[in-house]
C-alpha cells in the first residue's frame, strides 16, 4: 500500500454501489423461485392485500358457493377494469390463474421488476396474444392448468372493453372447456368500469365495486369430440350470454379490439357485422391493451 507524504496511508474509499448489479441480482432470485414460493407468495398477498381492498373499497360479492371447491374450474369473466385483477378472485377461496399479456413480464428497469414480481406471485402466466402460434400455446398452457385441477381464470373478450359494454368472446374458451371437460363458471364484474375506468389511475371511491359468479356451465357432453367453428362459436356465446345475464351490459356482437380502434378514430359506435377475427385466441390476457 502507498503512503502519503506524511507516512500515513491513504483512508480507504467507500465502495460505490452499482444499482444495475443489484438489480440482476434480484432477477436471478426470481427467477430462481419455485411453484412452492409462487404459491406462498399468493397467498401471502391475497392475505396482506386483499385485507386491505375489503376495509378500504368495501367490495361485494355474489353467488360464490357457484364456484366449486376442488377440481379443474374455467372463470370466465367480463373484463372492464384493471381492478378486476383484484376484486374477480378475491373471495375466491381458492387460487386463481390467469393467463396474463406478456408485457406485464417483459418490462425493464424497476418498474418492469416489480410488475413481474407482482403478476409471477399472484399465480398470472405469461402468453404472446399475437395470434396463430402463440394463440396455440396460450390454448395448450390453460389446459395444463386444467390438467393440474386449478382454477383457470379467462376473459374471453380478449381485453378490457372501451365503453362498459360486452363484447363478443373469442372461442378459445370452448376450446379449453371442450378440451378439458372442466365446467365453465360465468362471472360478471360489477361497477369496476366506474370504479376505474381504463386508462384511469385512481380509484373513484364512491363507487363499490363487486363481482357475481353464476352457476356453472356443463360442456363435458363434447369433451374428447373434435369441435368445429360453428360449435365452438355456440358455446361461446352461450358462456357470453350468461355473462350477460350476471351483468347486465349491452351485448355488441363485434370483436372489442376492433371496437377500440374506431372508437379511438373517433368512428363512434361500430358496425357489429363481420366474422369473428380471433376464434383462436383464447382471450386469457390479464387486463387487456
């Protein structure tokens, strides 16, 4: 070690701290968390968190003993709100997975980390809603969840709707009901789209929201048969009517996504005619564009 004129060594600098290094340091212990931890962390959160929205927001609840208490299980819900996340499986007693876009997974810097911690520990599965192949693999991941005898949860709109109202649901949910036998159990958001309206970052708290699971849907008569569009596009707006049912909403027979974009070229109200562009899609994407 070099001394100073003075024969007394030079006082030690400070290591700095590197925040890039910190950071993969926290990604590689993700990444190294097991289904245990996810499953811990869940219910951990569901416990901490939703104590939390009970006190403060006051949400209500209908119909849940419609939910069965073990055994595969497709959610299928109305999607109006970010906060449906939130308040859709809170008085579920069981754990419920959604199939979540995989933006929320794919972010960068500290924001990014912590919407993938956030999204991984509350049980959401990362799917590309690109369409064709990654439809496909959306479908074959539900299905695993199935098999595992989980609670699939899926808004088969495909994304959140832009005007409160119900839009046609993509067929991957028939697929995943007819595929894997497990009953379909509609459920309907409530008042979450004047609680937080998309693209809203602040609760209105005058509003409560809540959440109504009808009584399940049986399409186990089709399991094991190779269904075709017109009987999967059945299926489909069977689930959707009884969506309906729970909710309330004007039902428009168009795809939302297309509804989004000419509500936002100022179009007004689209023309519900056309075929369904995303029969394949699974819809499953956690709250939408």
């Amino acid at each position: 070690m070099l001394a100073s004129s003075h024969g007394v060594p030079p006082a030690r600098q400070p290591e700095r701290s590197n925040p890039e290094s910190h950071f993969r340091l926290v990604t590689v212990l993700i990444a190294c968390w097991t289904w245990d931890d996810v499953c811990v962390f869940y219910w951990w959160t569901k416990m901490t968190l939703g104590m939390t929205l009970k006190i403060v927001f006051r949400p209500r609840a209908w119909g849940v003993k419609n939910v069965p208490r073990r055994g595969p299980v497709i959610l299928a819900s109305n999607h109006l709100s970010f906060s449906d996340h939130f308040f859709g499986p809170l008085p579920v007693p069981r754990k419920v997975i959604f199939l979540a876009k995989s933006e929320y997974f794919t972010g960068r810097g500290i924001k990014g980390l912590i919407s993938k911690v956030f999204f991984a520990g509350v049980g959401q599965i990362p799917v590309d809603r690109g369409g064709g192949v990654a439809s496909e693999q959306a479908i074959k991941t539900g299905l695993c969840v199935l098999a595992d005898g989980h609670v699939l949860g899926i808004y088969p709109e495909g994304t959140r709707s832009p005007d409160g109202r119900l839009y046609r649901g993509k067929t991957g949910v028939a697929r995943l009901a007819v595929e894997s036998g497990a009953p379909v159990v509609p459920c309907a958001m409530i008042n979450t789209f004047e609680f937080q309206p998309p693209g809203t970052l602040w609760p209105n708290m005058r509003i409560r929201p809540g959440v109504r699971f009808g009584e399940p849907l049986d399409f186990s008569r089709y399991h094991g048969q190779q269904a075709d569009g017109p009987l999967l596009r059945t299926i489909t707006d069977e689930i959707m009517q009884a969506i309906g049912k729970l909710s309330g909403q004007d039902y428009v027979d168009i795809d939302a996504r297309r509804a989004k974009t000419e509500l936002a070229a100022g179009g007004g109200s689209a023309d519900p005619g056309g075929a369904d562009p995303g029969g394949a899609d699974p819809g499953g994407a956690g709250s939408g564009d």
